[in-house]
C-alpha cells in the first residue's frame, strides 16, 4: 500500500482512533507508525478530534416552552397538510434559553495542538414520538465538520422491525439521511461536510433497513435546531 496518499492514511488513522480497526490489521498499523510519519500524524490528528467528541455530556431536561414550539412545529392545523421539515422557519424561533443551553454544551479541551471543540446540537423528544421512543439525543459534530458522534440521553427500546434513521434538514429542501442510529448507545458517522445547509437535525423511527424511499417515511421522535 503507498502510504503516502492522503486519502488511504486518512481512512486508516480514522479507523483506528475510532477502535474499528481490530485484530492483525491494528497491530500491523501500530508496526508501521514509525517509518510512516504521514500515517503516524494523520492518526494523532484523528485521537485529538475523537477525544473531543468523546467527553461525557450531561443529561438535559427541556423545558415546557420548548415541548410547546417542537410540538407546533410537527403538528399543522386541520386542513392544512404540510411536510414536516416544511416549518423549519418556526425552529428559529426557538427560546433564547434552549440555544443558551445548547452552546453550554460545548466542550473546549485545549491540546498542544489547539483543537477545535465540536458543536453540539440537542435533539428533544418530540410529544408524536414519546410514546414510541421515550429519548432525546446529543450530537457532537467535529470542527471540520467530517465526524458525528450522537449519543441518546437516557435509554430507549425500538420495537421488532422498526429502526431509527438520523437526518440533516437543509432549509427548504428534503431531508438527508446520515444513516441508521442506535438508541442503546453511541453512533459514529464519518463523511464530509456532515450538516452542508443543515438547519436542524431529525431522528424518524423507520421500517428495518431504514426509509425506503430516501425520506423520512415514519414519525418524527427527536428534533434539535442548528
């Protein structure tokens, strides 16, 4: 393998500090560190970033205004169908003490070399999704924006062929899967520009496999504003 190339040392060093590389072919990538300097820091800057986004969050309780304006914003009146990523424009108006607490989340570890803190975004519980998967999630995007990690705030149980499915919401635009998420524990997504023209972040509770058709088909149960 040339090791030289950005791309493959990338991949590998993302592996590794991720733990998904195992076995013979970590060990091997342990041996080969010292006489590939490109390998060798491409996994330090991977550790650096994973080390961020692993810090512990605490538990947040949102309060009753923002199960208000979740609510209004996924449930239109009678006569009116509407798409749900369609009110997004309510989103923005969420409570200035929900972003405030959002942003409190935000954790700043400072490494020689300086690394960035990731952003954090709080998907709440929505009232249609409460008596299917009573749990809220936090997402922790990298600084470059090309590693999530979204861990759920309690402990949910799906039901027998049903998954959950996380979604980037652009503004005006359909939904973008980010792939299927576990509700037991923590879910890592790899892949550039992760939120490009986010606006909000959705978990829908899908068919096994995930949607069909490439959009959310099932109910909203976790909504969190960019």
């Amino acid at each position: 393998m040339d090791y030289s190339k950005r791309e493959l040392t990338d991949r590998l060093a993302a592996e590794y500090a991720l733990g998904t590389l195992r076995g013979g072919a970590r060990r091997r990538l342990q041996q080969l560190l010292p006489a590939h300097p490109a390998l060798a820091a491409a996994v330090r800057s991977w550790e650096a970033r994973m080390q961020t986004l692993a810090a512990p969050l605490p538990e947040m309780a949102p309060s009753p205004r923002v199960w208000q304006q979740v609510q209004a914003t996924l449930f239109t009146p009678a006569g009116a169908p509407q798409r749900w990523w369609q009110g997004l424009a309510v989103w923005r108006g969420l409570s200035a003490v929900a972003v405030a607490a959002t942003l409190a989340l935000a954790v700043v570890v400072v490494q020689p070399p300086p690394v960035q803190p990731p952003l954090v975004v709080v998907l709440n519980g929505t009232p249609d999704g409460a008596a299917l998967v009573s749990a809220g999630f936090v997402a922790s995007i990298s600084a470059d924006g090309r590693a999530l990690v979204l861990k759920p705030l309690g402990t949910a149980q799906v039901a027998d062929g049903r998954a959950l499915e996380l979604w980037a919401v652009p503004s005006g635009a359909a939904p973008r899967s980010l792939g299927l998420v576990s509700a037991q524990g923590s879910t890592t997504v790899l892949r550039n520009e992760i939120l490009k023209g986010a606006q909000a972040l959705a978990v829908s509770l899908e068919p096994a496999g995930g949607s069909p058709t490439g959009a959310p088909t099932g109910p909203i149960v976790s909504v969190g504003s960019i």
